[in-house]
C-alpha cells in the first residue's frame, strides 16, 4: 500500500514540474538560454518519472532502478550550472553547443565538474547527504553488478545451500521494502531538481522584478 501511494505522489510532483513551465514565461515573455535548458531538463524528468512509475507498476523493477541513476543525472546537472565557473546562461549555451559538463570547472576551484566530484559537493548542502548512497547503489543497476545478479536469484534453504533462479517477466524475485525504499528515493531526487529549479525561478524573479508569489496564480 505504501509503494502505491509513492508512485502516486511521483505523478502529482511530475504534474507540478510540468506548471513550472508555464511560471516561467509568467516571468517574462523573453526566453533565456537557460530556460531552454531548464525545460529540457524537466521534459526528460517528467517522461522518467511517468516510465518508472509504469514499470514499477508492471512489475518490471529490473528496467525501472535505472531511471533513478537517470533522474539524479539530471539534478547534478542543473546543480552544476549554480555552481559552475560560468553564469547559469553560459553554462547552458556551453551545454547546447556540445561542451561536456566534466570539463568545466566549479566556481572558483581548479575542480572539473565530474560526476564524482558534483556529488561531493552536493553532499556537503544542508540535508543532501543521502546523494552519495544513491549515486553509488544506482550506479550498481545501471552497470551489470551483484545488485543484478542477485535480483534473478534467491537463497531457498542455507542448511542445504538450495538457491532458486527465474527468468521471467516479472521481478519476484525483488523484496517490498526494497521496491519501496527505491520508489521514495525517487521521490528525494525529484523534490530535489523542483527545488534548484525553484532557485533559478527565484533568480528570474529578482532579475525581472517580478513578486514570486505571483507566479502562484492563475492566468486570468
């Protein structure tokens, strides 16, 4: 029951991500370099989410676990460009134009901006410690690992070491809890890229004057 509601509240959060668009150009009607890049960020998010949840749904955990890996993809890179040695604009337009975001460097440092070296400084934000756990175990789904391995087989009896494999379209084989527990994690990193992409909202805001509260409005 628990894991239905989660889901649930993946499709609720993934239809708020989608009103996002629509505050930005309540903004302004100009369209900045970053804002392409923000709405691409968000399609492909909202499109992740409504695969995982599917999935999960059909019992398909094996295809679903990837998405998270994905999903967090796409918040280190909208934190990398508040964080970047260029401006958020910049930063996109670099982005656009094909430049790789492991070769640019965080604001101020000689550091590149590689995958390992975003999530360490992630980490290091107020209540953003668990990113860490999640980039090492979605990494183990996304490689062929022991996480794969272990999903298509489970111990039977340890007295008589009787072990009990499937292949079949199903994912049996995966505990509850752990379903669970990677179904909120989805939910930590989704709120996450809402949040950075409130920040840059709040950005805008100030740039153009605009009240944020307004935003929360509808078109009249």
């Amino acid at each position: 029951m628990a894991l239905k509601y989660e889901l649930i509240e993946i499709e609720n959060k993934s239809q708020a991500i989608v009103n996002m668009g629509d505050q930005l150009f309540k903004i302004t009607n100009k369209t900045e370099i970053f804002d392409l890049f923000l709405i691409a960020l968000l399609n492909r998010t909202v499109n992740l989410n409504r695969g995982f949840v599917n999935l999960m749904r059909d019992n398909n955990y094996i295809a679903a676990a990837p998405i998270i890996r994905i999903n967090l993809d796409s918040l280190l890179r909208i934190y990398a460009s508040g964080i970047s040695e260029y401006d958020r604009n910049n930063f996109a337009l670099k982005v656009i134009s094909g430049e790789q975001i492991r070769k640019m460097k965080i604001r101020g440092t000689k550091t590149p901006m590689q995958d390992i070296h975003l999530v360490n400084s992630i980490t290091k934000v107020d209540g953003m410690a668990w990113v860490k756990d999640i980039y090492d175990s979605g990494n183990s789904f996304v490689h062929f690992s022991d996480n794969v391995i272990f999903s298509s087989q489970r111990i039977v009896n340890e007295e008589k070491r009787t072990i009990e494999f499937t292949i079949g379209m199903n994912d049996s084989f995966i505990e509850d809890e752990i379903k669970l527990n990677t179904t909120i994690w989805l939910n930590k990193i989704i709120d996450s890229i809402v949040l950075q992409a409130q920040i840059y909202i709040y950005e805008k805001c100030q740039k153009y004057g605009v009240d944020i509260e307004s935003l929360n409005y509808s078109n009249k």
